[in-house]
C-alpha cells in the first residue's frame, strides 16, 4: 500500500514537470484548473505585475505582464485552451479536480467567503426591489395591451 502510494506520487510529480514552461507554470497553476481559478490567478498576478503599480523594473515588469495576458487571453477561451492543452499533451479525459494545494498559495491567506465568484451572490434589496418594479411594469404593459386589444374589437 505505501510503495503505491510512493509511485502515485513520483508519478505526479514526473507529470507535474512536463508543464514547466506552458502557460499553466507562467500563472502558476494546474492544467486541470477551473475557469474561476484562472481568472482569481490573472487578476492576482495582473495587479502584482502591471507596469504602472508594480515596484520591480519597468523593462522586467512589462515583460511579465505581457507573458501574463498572453496566457490568460489563451487559458481563458475554452476553444484555444483545448488547442493548446493538446500541444503540449494534456488530456481532460477523468480528470475530476486539480490536485490539492495547486489552487492555494500558502503565504496569502484564504477568504472566508462562501461565494466562488463576485456574481456568485444572492441578490440585495435593492436588486430584488428593482426585479419587483420590472414585473409589475411587464405585466402593467401586458394588461395595457390587452385592454387595447379588447377596445378595438
């Protein structure tokens, strides 16, 4: 059971190295990664990197930035992703979710949101107000049609 165990590993760590130079390594992330991580991943380095807030080299900073976009340009559209994910020889098939620890940098801590995304919420107030006043004017304009309708014969 252990010397499985063992094997397992050695062979996620010999699989984990065929990606070194991808775009995966650039933001620093698992093939399998989700769509939301990625973009959590771009919006972190993007920031950490962009030429106007960074404190690095303006020359090393751009560069970085550049490599940054161009991977989340590519990672971002599933088409060029399944492209570039078969150039470089990885396959989704059984793949169910990325290895544990690939999606969490250890050294900032985690948020304690339940949410996974901003738009992932339910809905304020003000929203559910808003959403009110639209059926209510929906409907007003359907009955308003009607009577119409009704008036002209």
């Amino acid at each position: 059971m252990t010397q499985q165990r063992t094997t397992r590993a050695t062979k996620n760590i010999t699989d984990a190295s065929h990606f070194v130079n991808t775009y995966y390594s650039i933001l620093g992330l698992h093939p399998a990664a989700s769509v939301i991580e990625i973009r959590r991943t771009y919006r972190k380095l993007s920031k950490k990197y962009h030429p106007d807030t960074t404190e690095q080299p303006l020359a090393v900073a751009e560069a970085k930035f550049r490599q940054i976009n161009e991977a989340y340009a590519t990672l971002s559209n599933p088409e060029r992703r399944s492209l570039y994910d078969m150039k470089i020889g990885y396959s989704r098939i059984n793949v169910i979710q990325a290895p544990h620890g690939w999606e969490f940098d250890i050294d900032e801590p985690q948020s304690n949101s339940a949410y996974l995304d901003p738009i992932d919420r339910p809905l304020s107030a003000g929203e559910i107000f808003m959403l009110l006043l639209l059926g209510i004017t929906f409907l007003g304009c359907i009955l308003l049609v009607l009577t119409v309708a009704y008036l002209r014969g």
